[in-house]
C-alpha cells in the first residue's frame, strides 16, 4: 500500500458496511492485498463472487484514479476483456467516496491468470 496504515477491525467494519449499501453487496471476509502502488488494496469475497477494491487516499493521486473510471469503462464496453470489469454502485456510478477517499470496486482476476501470458 502506499502508505503503511494500519487498519482496525472498526474501519474495515465500516468499509464493508458502506459497500453492502452503496454497492449491494455482503462481505463473507476482506484482506489486504498487495497490487498497485498508490493506494489501498483489498480482496473481498461474498457469497456471490470475488472483488477488488482499491481506495486511493492521497491527494496528488485521488483525481488521477476518479479520471481513469470513464475510460476503463470504455474499453471494457469495447472488447478489452482482460482488465476487470468495473462493478458500478447501486446508483450507476464508476466510483465513489469512502471517507476521504476515492473507491473503485472491480471483479477479481486471479493473479496466476494476470501473469500467465507473461511467462
């Protein structure tokens, strides 16, 4: 992660809260993942399938990753179908604020799959 913030249990309870209701879904579990720089990193899994989360905190960064949304969505509406896929919130939206950040919510792509034309 970009910065080396510790979480509590209180702060991971009150991500999964605001993903069950801005996004609809239930988390089983969460864990910190290593992917990326800036940013912090999750994998959530629910009854239903795997997420990506990314939640960019730092000021420089926070525009940069809200900009790239509309883009990443056009290219996976185009045919691109080896990014994740943006999972939108109930509301249709690409992204949206968690405390002071910016929280993107993605399908999971399983790392041996990412690495696996690279070898």
């Amino acid at each position: 992660m970009y910065s080396s913030v510790i979480r509590t249990d209180e702060y991971k309870q009150r991500l999964l809260g605001f993903i069950e209701h801005e996004y609809c879904i239930k988390a089983v579990n969460i864990n910190p993942v290593k992917r990326g720089f800036y940013g912090e990193t999750w994998r959530l899994k629910s009854e239903y399938g795997i997420y990506f989360l990314k939640l960019v905190y730092a000021p420089e960064h926070k525009h940069i990753f809200k900009r790239s949304f509309p883009i990443i969505q056009h290219l996976c509406d185009h045919g691109i179908d080896f990014i994740s896929t943006i999972i939108k919130s109930k509301d249709g939206n690409l992204a949206s604020q968690f405390d002071d950040a910016v929280l993107g919510v993605f399908d999971w792509i399983e790392e041996s799959f990412v690495y696996a034309d690279m070898i």
